[in-house]
C-alpha cells in the first residue's frame, strides 16, 4: 500500500465538559515533523501526542492543532471564580485611586474575563482520555486520506511507466534499422567522392562508430529500473525516498540514451522519455 504524505483530518469530541476538535494536516517532507498548537493546560500532552503519530507516520511534515470550547457545557454547571473576581474589583480600587477618578466596575465585562465563569469540577483524567481518542481517530482519518491519494498516485505512475516501456520497445525495433542507415550513409559518400580507401580500416571504423551508438546497455537498464519502481509501487510501504533514487537513475540512462541518438526518433524517444521521468518524480515527492 502506498501512502501520500498530503493530507488533512478533521475529528470533534462532544463530551459533558464541553467540545474539542482535532485538526491534522501532513506535508511532503523527507522525515517525520510533527508541530503542534495545544491549549496551555494541555502542553504536558505534546510528547505523548508526538509519540503516537511516530508510531503512525514515517514521513511528513504534520501540524497538529487542538481547540477547546467549554462555553456549551450543561446549563447550571458554572460559578463564579471568586477569588479572581476579587482580585479584579481589587485592581479595579487601585486604578481609580492611582488615578484620581470614580467609575463603576462594568460587571458585564467583567462577566466575560478569561477564567472569571469556573466549571464545575471535571474529572480531568476523562477528559483526557476522550481527547485521545479522538486525537486516534482523526490519525486513522488521516491515514485514509493518505492511503486514497496514495492510490491516485500509484495510477499515474503506472500510466507513465506504460510510456517508458513503450519508447524502450520503439527504440528497440528501430535501432538496427537506424544502425544499417548511418553505416550505408558513410559509405555512400566515400563512393561519392571517389576515394581511395582500405576496405578493412573502413570496417574497423564502421564497427567503433556502431559500438558509440548502440543503446543496448541504457535500453536494459532502463527497463530493469521501470520494473523496480513497478515492484516497489506493488510492494508498498515507505518506498518514496527509494523510488525518488530510481528516478535519478532513470533520467540519467535517459541522458545517456539521447547523447548516443543517431536519429530525430532516438532524440525524441530520449526526450519523451525525460519528460516521463519528471512527471514521475512530482509525484513520488508526495509519497511516504
């Protein structure tokens, strides 16, 4: 199975104590990076958090962010945090007197202050462990996801190395034909100018030219890298880093491949083929 490192989760947790969601969202990279935006009572939470997306994910860069909303707990549920709400009206005196001026504390306001509504006690190893689990939850979202753009990839490469193999075969076909073209094309010229020349010398010449051209070699190679990334892709698992090395060496036969051309077919065949490669390799940054 193969794994696109593009991906995003999304996965709510509706309790007594009130909503949380997960959000994860994975990038291409070559090694695992994990970020995270957590609510400061839940900081102590990263390393456990982190070690559960390595035991996930091989690579990627993943953003995992996590939101609270205790506002629509059960009616009934909250008080007033007193100790705070003193402390403000506290600050409040001070103020005035420091400044000389008489004003009503707006209580409206004050009703509002960050902390001031305190919740009714909450069992917090709970509620930490219904965060977990949605946090496994939208993991396996994630990985769903990853695994659906995995086997959209896996189409595309299939479809392009079906196109390297049919430029391999057409050069193939062509290549003697092209050989016996080029060695008749010298000696036409020789026979057009009338020279003299040393038959055997002419044949030493006629063999090192053919052995310059031949593509064999590039031709084998390349189809025994095809079948590699064939059999990876088949295969599955975290085959992005070997697949990526394999298109280097793909584009470096096919390099090779169009320096030796002897014809424009061979040279468009090297370029198809280049431009196969490439439309490969954009793809393969994507998987795992």
């Amino acid at each position: 199975m193969i794994l696109s490192m593009t991906a995003f989760a999304r996965q709510s947790v509706e309790k007594s104590w009130g909503n949380g969601t997960w959000e994860l969202r994975s990038v291409n990279s070559r090694f695992l990076e994990t970020n995270f935006r957590l609510p400061e009572s839940f900081r102590y939470l990263e390393g456990q958090l982190r070690e559960k997306l390595r035991k996930k994910l091989k690579r990627g860069k993943v953003d995992c962010n996590l939101r609270i909303d205790t506002s629509c707990a059960a009616e009934g549920e909250f008080s007033i945090n007193r100790q705070l709400a003193s402390g403000l009206l506290k600050s409040h005196e001070e103020l005035q007197n420091f400044a000389g001026i008489q004003q009503q504390p707006d209580l409206s306001r004050l009703m509002f202050w960050p902390g001031i509504n305190k919740s009714a006690e909450v069992d917090s190893d709970k509620m930490e462990a219904e965060l977990l689990e949605g946090l496994d939850q939208a993991i396996d979202q994630l990985i769903n996801m990853r695994r659906r753009e995995g086997e959209s990839l896996t189409e595309i490469i299939q479809q392009r190395l079906s196109g390297m193999e049919e430029q391999v075969v057409i050069v193939r076909q062509e290549m003697p034909a092209l050989l016996q073209a080029q060695r008749d094309k010298i000696l036409a010229r020789f026979e057009e100018v009338q020279l003299e020349f040393d038959e055997q010398r002419l044949e030493q010449e006629l063999v090192l030219m053919a052995q310059k051209a031949d593509v064999d070699e590039e031709l084998d190679r390349l189809d025994t890298h095809v079948k590699e990334v064939a059999r990876l892709l088949n295969k599955g698992g975290t085959v992005g880093r070997r697949l990526d090395f394999l298109m280097q060496e793909l584009n470096r036969e096919a390099n090779t491949l169009g320096s030796k051309s002897i014809s424009v077919k061979t040279t468009n065949a090297s370029v198809e083929l280049k431009v196969l490669i490439e439309q490969m390799r954009e793809q393969i940054q994507n998987i795992e």
